[in-house]
C-alpha cells in the first residue's frame, strides 16, 4: 500500500506556481520522498527525490517539513504541458517505487 | 535522450497467443529491472522484479506462469504475457534503477490489447 495521501486533483493557471502537497507521516528515516509524473499514455518521469534538505533542480523544487511527514512539490511557472498525474513516492534505496493514486494536476491558459 | 526503451510501444492480438516485451537499458547495466502493469483510470501496479542470472520475484497475486520474465543479460529483460486474454490487456511499463540505485527509470509503456 501506498505510505503517502495526496489530494486527487488540483488546477493551476498557466504561468503560475503549481504547489503540489503530500503527506507521509510514517516516513522512516532512511525513506526517500520521490516525485514522478506521469503525462498520458506515456510512462512516469522522474522529477526530484530529496531525504530532509529541501531540493531544486530544472524541473521543481521540494520542500520538506522538519519533520518529514509532509512535502511539496513546487513547478515554479507552470505550463499546459505540464497537465499530468503527480505522484508522491516514500522508498528506502534499493526497493522498487511502489505507486498511490496521485494528484491529478491540469494546468489551465 | 532516452534511458530505457521498449518494444513493441503496443500490440494487437488474438486470445489465447503469447505475447513477448522486450524492456531495454540504454544508459546503464542492470542487474535488477522492475515490471509494473496499469489499467485504464488506476495507477501503476508492480508485477515483478526481474533479476539477472536468477529467477524473477512476483508480486502477490502474480501469477508467474502466466508472465514470464527473462532477465537475459545486464541491458534486457523480457515480459511473455503467455495465453493472452482479454483481461490481461494492460499498459505494461518497464523501469531500471539508475546506476546509484538512487532513482528509476522507465520506459515509455507498451500497449497491450488482447481481442
């Protein structure tokens, strides 16, 4: 089962800031958050994983709480072509991704 | 570029044939690649673990005879989806850890239509 809730879907306006939450509050303290989206009929993308220190990359930023029960994704200027599903990942390091249901996020002009 | 291909990207075919995908690594060796499946409107559900040089591990409710999993070498695993039915038609994705097992890739799914 899933160790993470996300909301089912969300909207975000072209060009804004896409703030995507997750809570996973059994966390253990070698679990990863990852997040992956995945855009129709295609397969996941990696976006980011992060342990405790908040993250940024090309693609987004994480920010995770001091106490690891909850993160959020941030696409800083969101893109019709970023409309996906999201999905929040808790995994230890060498056990497959297993998937929850995810947020279904459509960007809208 | 592309980390991880599959072939064929989707297949037609009649009930009661076996079908085989094929699951590539381009960027890394992979002793380990994973097997997911995933029906219209749900989520990705992993299958299997395919593991080279040994057996693959199933999930629960898996049924391994009915997919068969080689792990031929460090950049291939294949999925035979064997006596098709039209309950098995699925997206099948495969994925591959990254070289520091921090990440997994996948690839681009195959669909699946059993008639």
């Amino acid at each position: 089962d899933a160790k993470t809730t996300q909301p089912t879907s969300m909207d975000c306006a072209e060009g804004r800031a896409a703030n995507l939450p997750c809570n996973h509050s059994t966390i253990s303290g070698n679990e990863y958050v990852y997040w992956y989206r995945q855009i129709h009929s295609q397969g996941p993308q990696y976006i980011i994983h992060g342990l405790k220190n908040n993250e940024t990359n090309e693609m987004a930023s994480l920010i995770i709480t001091e106490d690891r029960k909850s993160s959020t994704l941030i696409l800083p200027h969101a893109t019709l072509r970023d409309t996906a599903v999201y999905y929040c990942i808790v995994r230890g390091r060498n056990t497959p991704l297993v998937f929850g249901k995810g947020t279904r996020l459509s960007v809208i002009a | 570029g592309a980390v991880v291909s599959q072939h064929p990207s989707w297949v037609i075919c009649k009930s009661g044939t076996s079908v085989k995908i094929e699951c590539r690594s381009l960027d890394f060796q992979a002793t380990t690649m994973f097997w997911y499946r995933q029906f219209p409107k749900q989520s990705l559900m992993l299958m299997a673990t395919s593991n080279e040089g040994s057996k693959a591990t199933y999930e629960q409710g898996v049924e391994k005879d009915k997919f068969l999993i080689n792990h031929a070498s460090l950049t291939l695993s294949t999925l035979t989806v064997t006596s098709a039915h039209p309950e098995d038609s699925s997206f099948y994705i495969c994925s591959v850890p990254s070289g520091t097992r921090e990440t997994q890739y996948f690839g681009p799914g195959t669909r699946l239509l059993v008639l």
